[in-house]
C-alpha cells in the first residue's frame, strides 16, 4: 500500500530539514579555508549511512529518502573533500584573536 500523499510531504520537509543543517559547514569551510575542528571520522560514518539510507529509499521506493539522502551526501562528500584540502589551515578567524 503506498503512503499518503502528506506522508511523503513530512519525509521531503523533514529531508529539507536535515539536508540544508550541512550546507552552513560546507560554507564555513570554503569561507575560512580551514576544518581543523572536524572529526572526519565521523563524516564518514555519516556518509556512510547516507548510502545505506539512500540504498534502503531506492529499495522500497522512498522518493523523500533517495533525495535527501542523495543531496546530503553529496554535502557531506563535499565536506570530507574540503576538510582533506584545508586539513593542515588553521582558522583565520581564531588567528586574529
């Protein structure tokens, strides 16, 4: 039986949601060249679940599932290749403190 029709609109708000929370820290590291305060261990164990979700919504048909998590993890892709191009920048910001 396939969901209500608000049932897939709460999936795609609460995936807006949790999707756009990422694109501050993308920014943040383009903005200051630096993400020596991230764990990128633990952005990868994200993007990971990321894939599993994603695998998980083009198995059951989750149209809110593929495309947040698709979304989200090309953000977190984003983020682990930035932080491992900035690894060694300290912060601008706190060096002018």
């Amino acid at each position: 039986m396939a969901n209500p029709w608000w049932v897939e609109a709460l999936g795609l708000a609460a995936g807006t949601c949790t999707t756009i929370s990422l694109f501050p820290q993308v920014e943040r590291i383009w903005r200051t060249k630096s993400a020596g305060d991230l764990s990128l261990l633990m952005f990868t164990i994200f993007g990971l679940g990321l894939i599993l979700w994603l695998a998980y919504g083009i198995f059951t048909h989750s149209l809110s599932v593929i495309v947040a998590n698709s979304v989200s993890l090309a953000a977190v892709v984003a983020i682990l290749i930035l932080a491992l191009r900035f690894r060694g920048n300290k912060n601008k910001q706190t060096e002018a403190q």
